[in-house]
C-alpha cells in the first residue's frame, strides 16, 4: 500500500461472498434490512425461523463484524451489509422482467407513429415499430418495478435513465462504483467503433469505467442534458427535463450535434424550442466553451 491510499483490503472477494453463501445467512440480512430498529437474538432468530439456536448462533456469527454489528440493544446492519442486502431486495440476481409489450401514449419523433415498451430480463427497449427506430434500451432491476403496471414501468425507465446518466456524470460508475471518465470522439477517427461507421454521428461521447471497464456510447445531446445552461433553456420554455422522458425531446439525437473542427475537436449542439434555439459548442472533454442563443 503506497502512502497516498486510503483503501485498505479487509477481506478478499471470495471470503467476503463465501460469508453470505448460505440461506440462513441472507434470511439474517433480509430480516434486519426489515427491521426498524436493532433485533435481539431471540427476535432475529424468530423471524429467520431456524429451530436450532447453535446453529443460528454459528451462521450469525459469521456474518457479525463485516456484515453485522451487535451493540446494547441488538443487532443490526452494518453499511455494507445494508448494501448486500438491497442487492438482494433489488432483484438483480434472483427476478427478471417478463410483460407483454405495450403501446405508448408518445408518438415517434421521426414518423409520428406510436413508440412500442417492450420488457425483457432486465431491461426497457423503447421503439416505434413502424420505422424500426430504436430510442432508448435501460437496464432496469426488478425491484425498481415492484407493483408496476407495464405503462408505470415505462416512467420507471425514464427515471432510471436519469438517474444512471447523473450519476456517471458525476463520476462514478453505475456498475462498481469506480471512477467513470467521459469524453468526446469524432466519429471519423481510428477510436470510433466500426459500428459506427455507417451511423449519422458526425461525433458521439464515450463513457468508461477505469476499474471494471463498464461504459456506453451515446450522442452528445444526451450527455449534456444535466447542463445548467440546458436545463435552464427548457425551464423557460415551461418544461421540466426531469419530468419529459428523453425520447420525446427531438433534439436529443445524433442530427442535433454537428463537429465544426477537427484540430481541435469542437462540437457544436443545437436544441430548438418554439422559435428559439440554444447552440453549445463543447471540447473533447465535454467542457462548454460557447453558448447561444437565437431567434428563427
């Protein structure tokens, strides 16, 4: 360990799941993440529901100190052992999702037809079949969809995207929590994926982890829909970008965003609203460089 970390390994990961690699155990998690208050060992015991007290002491046990913690008025969770337990709560390992598919309310930016939720494992695909456009694909956990009618999950989905796109915005990864890193790519260089060759984007962002190597790709409309200065545009035009899902703003596209120079990269997007258009022009880094704002 150099100086400057602050990390330090308790546990190895095979240890660490080898802890909560049996039913009593993960019944011992589920029971105290529904608990309201600390659980004597009777009380726990009970609600886990194992006759054999030695052998519920033996599995406790195992998991007090890393995953639980034991203090004057019971026994409750640790943070991370609220964490393996909302992983479970989550549904991420153990459901899927399974729905017939249903129209939408919103129609097609691009021809006007009504958009199509279609529901599979564990994600959202939101298209119009009519044109075979594709809007969005958002991994969603089940437990998101407890009690969700087909339509509710379709809200769900917009608001996970949401969330998914604020968190990687402010740097961290939405899959291990590691740092995630974005910039700008031309689409005409040696870094652009072959599958983007054929594509309207003129230029797209790349989102990556650093540690486990999650990321995506999108348009750069999309990366900056947290910007204040977009944001701010909606707002005066009477729209809230947290409440209109994303595949209903027309400038979010790969039409929206145009490269006006290559040495360096610069980006210019465009969003129109009424009669009113906000032009941003961005670096590689995604960093706002100009900003304004015209009338038609």
């Amino acid at each position: 360990m150099s100086d400057s970390d602050i990390v330090v390994e308790r546990l190895s990961p095979d240890e660490a799941f080898g802890l909560v690699a049996h039913e009593t155990r993960v019944r011992v998690l589920e029971a105290l993440l529904d608990a309201d208050e600390p659980l004597s060992f009777s009380e726990l015991n009970d609600r886990v529901g194992m006759r054999d007290t030695g052998q519920f002491n033996y599995h406790l046990g195992k998991l007090t100190g890393r995953f639980v913690e034991e203090g004057d008025d019971g026994y409750g969770l640790t943070r991370e052992g609220a964490r393996v337990g909302g992983a479970i709560l989550s549904g991420g390992y153990t459901k899927s999702i399974d729905a017939e598919p249903v129209q939408m309310d919103a129609t097609c930016i691009d021809c006007g037809s009504p958009m199509t939720a279609t529901f599979e494992e564990s994600r959202v695909d939101i298209t119009c079949a009519s044109c075979g456009e594709d809007f969005a694909q958002v991994e969603v956990p089940p437990g998101a969809l407890y009690d969700c009618t087909p339509e509710e999950a379709v809200d769900v989905a917009h608001r996970w995207a949401l969330r998914n796109h604020s968190t990687a915005e402010l740097g961290f990864c939405t899959r291990c929590d590691g740092r995630m890193d974005r910039w700008v790519i031309d689409a005409t260089t040696d870094d652009s994926p072959d599958w983007l060759d054929d594509g309207p984007f003129e230029a797209f962002v790349r989102y990556g982890c650093e540690r486990c190597g999650a990321g995506w790709f999108t348009d750069v409309g999309l990366a900056l829909m947290s910007h204040p200065a977009v944001v701010a545009f909606h707002y005066d035009h009477g729209m809230n970008t947290h409440e209109t899902p994303l595949w209903e703003l027309e400038w979010v596209s790969a039409d929206a965003s145009t490269v006006v120079d290559r040495d360096p990269l610069r980006v210019a997007v465009s969003v129109t609203l009424d009669d009113e258009t906000l032009t941003l022009t961005v670096d590689d880094e995604l960093t706002v460089l100009e900003e304004e704002r015209t009338r038609a």
